[in-house]
C-alpha cells in the first residue's frame, strides 16, 4: 500500500520514535565496526562542532551566492587548501561539489567538451582507465555519451598496466583516468608513466585522489612511500579529491581542480536564453544547502595540518597491525595498501567469511573477481582512526572466524552457482550491440514480470536486505556483469519499492 500525507500533523516525539524504528537495521559508523563506507575520526569534537556550523548555514543556498557571499569565501579557502596539498600552482582552479561522483561528471565534462572544440563531432570519445578506477566514469560516459575502455592491471601490484594503456589510446581518446589510490585494492597507479603517455598523446589526464587527496600527503611526509601523484606531475589536467573521506567533514564534500583557467570554463554551465534569473552553475547541482560546505571549511581548520598529520599516523599504526595479522593467519595482501586493505584467500570463501564477521558486528566489504582479468574475489577494508580503538577485537574474531571456515568445504549450492556462472558466461557476448541490448532487454523484462518475485524469495530479498548475502554475492560473481547488473537493477527497484 502506498504511504500517503498524514491527514493531522504528528508530534515531535513520535517523529523521532518513528525515525528511530527506521533505523533500528542501520549500522552505526562512529562506532569503529565499520571497514568500509564510513570515514570516522574518533574525535568527539569533530562532530560537535560539525553539527553546531551546519546548523548555522543549512538554510544558505549556494545557487545564489549573489545573495549568500559567504560560500564563494568558504569554497575559496577550501579550494586553496586543496591546491596547496596537491602542489598546484596559481593558475589552478576548483569547484565544490557535493560529492566524488559530481567531480568526476566535472572533469569528464571538461575532457569531453575540450575534445570536440579541438577534433568536432567527428566520432565518439572515450575514456581509458583500469579496470580498477570508479564506476562514476561510467556513469558519467553513459550521462554524457562516451565510450569507455577498461584495461588489465598488473596482478602483482594490483595497479594499471601501462602497455594495455598505451595501446589502448587512440586518435578518439578524451581522458585517461589514473587512481590515487583506487578503491577496490587501495593502491596508487603510476601517475607519472600515465603522465608520459598523456602528454605524449595530447590527452587529458584526470587523477582520482576522491579517497587519498585529504590522507596521502600527510603519510608521505611521515615517511610512508608514497609516489607522486598531483600536479608537481606535467600532464595532470585535472584532480578529483574529497574532504567527506579523509578529511572527516560531513557526506556531501568533494572538490575538483583543474590546472587551467580555460579548463574549469568547459566544466560549468551557464545559460541566460530565459527572462528569469541568470544561470551559473559551476557544479552539476543547482540549489545546494551551504551546510555541508560550512562544515567542511570549519573542520580543516579545527583539526590543521598537525591534527592531520596525528591521524595519518594513526592510520599507518592500524594498518601494520591489521597486515601482519592478516598475513600470519594465511591470506594474501592484494598490492601495496595505503589506507585501503584488500586481500584474497585460495582456500577460503571470503563472502561466507563476510557474513560471519557481520553475525559477530563488524563490517567488510566482499568484492567480486574478474576471472577474465586474473582478479580473485577478495574482501576490502576501508582504515580510518576510529579503528585504533577496536583493531584488536575484531582481529580476535577474524582469527576465530577464519579457523572455522577453513574446516568447511564449498556446500552443493556453491558449486551449482559456480557451474550455472560457467555456462552463462560461455554464451553471453563480451560486447554487446544495441540490437543484442534491446532484445535482451525485451526477454529480460518478459521473464522478470513471471520469475522476478520468485527469485527474490529464494534469496529472502523480499523480505529486504538479508543478514547473509554470500549466496548472492557468489551469484553476482559468478555471472558475467551485464547480467549481473540487470539483476542487480531489478533487485534495487524492488527494494526502494517495497521500503524494506
């Protein structure tokens, strides 16, 4: 049954107990059991003084900051602050935006309009990147009509493999993409050897430091080896780097530079052809609650470079520990971590491992593999400060966990899943053309409507989110992703739908 507007208003009180039952499923991320998602602190004060400038500017309006002039001095200061970080000099510019994603959409914009004023509409243009770098540019290739191309990475370091790169740069190339780190693995590519091959081609270089641009700086100066990645680098157009991770400001921070004037111009959007107020947006968002930016400005300075560099070591201290345990209970680290984690098992299956590490209160991340590329399945472990606090007792019940997953063997399910996985993948195309989508489409909507309900049962998923997902996540990986994500589509829609 469809929710409809309350016929008489309700209290306060029962608001909030209405809230609170909502949320009664919902993990809570300030409590340190969170290894991925959640970028926490552990500094009460942060908090209390976010809540306290949030408050004070959640009514201001970016939109018109004719009207609200406070947030061009806000973004200014925090866009000199990220320059400053990522060694730029005076002609870079920046944009704040509401998070990594609406940066990136800047960036590729900008490579994408700069493309065409420079070749015409002469073909479509693509995005190279690892497979490792972000769905967002995806997204931003499917918003804006590009094409991507995602290469191997070297299965040693677990960072792009710069001969696939270089080949597969052409004439119709508008943005390479470079990760610092990436997120499935947390390590760095060589931004500088991208860099050749960018300037070499006449092609835009955009490095993704969403997760690293707010923590890597400080760990590189605290001795960690950490190569360079930003703009001391020729052929870097553009970064994307975002405060809401590393730099423990609220959800909705992000910020791209651009290392020219001229390139930001072909990022923003401005329109004066109607009789209302004149259109300038610098970001994707129009209207945007100046909240999240107040907050932002308010903790860099709060916590400063010496506040950062405590919390980098912190980091460094956790992230040692968690290797040499993770290492001495057998399984194998995937690269080189920087504040990202990831690591593999050959004898253990990671997504029944992280059910039982959720059934004990903590949170890890499963990540499919992609076989054709010779990546396993491997779990993620996002680090923040927070975890300093909680490192030990959750190595106590990995260690147990692990112990008892060892002694279990794959169960009938498993390998039918695996079997099914096989014979999909063995006749569903790599590519696909339109007429192939289309008629895909058209069968996958026919069998939805009969079998859709039918597999959200088998799976307990109509009943929301189930507390065991490794059935489902050895399902995802064992299809090929364009099944997978039609599945996944349909799965997300029923969700949303049914509120559960």
């Amino acid at each position: 049954m469809r929710k409809q507007l309350p016929k008489e208003p309700l209290g306060r009180d029962e608001i909030l107990e209405k809230l609170k039952g909502y949320s009664i499923d919902d993990a809570e991320p300030s409590s340190g059991r969170l290894f991925t998602i959640a970028f926490e602190a552990g500094v009460d004060e942060v908090k209390k003084l976010v809540y306290d400038v949030f408050r004070m500017f959640m009514d201001k309006n970016i939109l018109d900051f004719t009207e609200f002039p406070s947030s061009i001095r806000m973004e200014k200061d925090i866009v000199d602050i990220a320059t400053s970080l990522m060694n730029g000099d005076e002609q870079v510019v920046g944009t704040y935006t509401y998070g990594g994603t609406e940066s990136v959409f800047l960036a590729v914009k900008a490579a994408r309009d700069k493309f065409l004023v420079e070749k015409g509409l002469i073909t479509l243009p693509e995005i190279v990147m690892p497979v490792t770098a972000h769905p967002c540019y995806d997204k931003a290739a499917e918003y804006m009509g590009l094409r991507v191309k995602r290469v191997r990475v070297n299965t040693e370091t677990y960072t792009v493999d710069l001969d696939a790169i270089s080949e597969a740069v052409t004439e119709n190339t508008a943005l390479i993409v470079g990760s610092a780190p990436n997120w499935p693995f947390g390590t760095i590519d060589p931004i500088k050897d991208l860099a050749e091959i960018a300037v070499d081609k006449n092609v835009w270089l955009h490095v993704d430091a969403c997760v690293g641009g707010f923590i890597l700086p400080f760990m590189k100066k605290q001795g960690e080896n950490i190569p360079d990645f930003d703009f001391k680098i020729e052929g870097v157009s553009s970064i994307s780097l975002d405060p809401h991770k590393y730099a423990y400001s609220p959800i909705g921070a992000s910020i791209i530079l651009f290392r020219r004037e001229f390139y930001k111009m072909f990022s923003q959007f401005v329109n004066l052809k109607w009789p209302g107020y004149p259109i300038v947006n610098p970001a994707v968002l129009s209207s945007r609650s100046e909240g999240p930016l107040a907050a932002t400005w308010a903790i860099l300075h709060l916590l400063g470079e010496k506040g950062y560099m405590e919390l980098a070591r912190r980091i460094i201290d956790v992230r040692n520990r968690l290797i040499s345990k993770l290492r001495y209970l057998g399984y194998i680290i995937m690269g080189e971590p920087t504040v990202i984690t990831a690591f593999t098992s050959e004898n253990i299956n990671l997504f029944r491992l992280s059910d039982e590490m959720v059934k004990k209160g903590w949170y890890f991340l499963a990540q499919r593999g992609i076989p054709e590329m010779d990546i396993p399945p491997s779990i993620h472990l996002t680090i923040t400060p927070i975890h300093e606090k909680t490192l030990d007792s959750m190595l106590m019940d990995l260690q147990t966990v692990t112990e008892e997953l060892r002694n279990i063997p794959p169960s009938d399910v498993e390998e039918i899943i695996g079997s099914l996985g096989l014979i999909i993948n063995l006749v569903t195309p790599r590519e696909m053309d339109i007429s192939t989508l289309s008629q895909l489409l058209k069968e996958v909507e026919k069998h939805l409507d009969v079998y859709g309900p039918k597999l959200l049962e088998a799976f307990g998923l109509d009943k929301g989110i189930p507390k065991e997902m490794a059935l489902i996540n050895q399902l995802f990986n064992s299809l090929p992703p364009s099944i997978t994500e039609l599945l996944v589509n349909y799965i997300v829609i029923q969700l949303f739908k049914k509120g559960v």
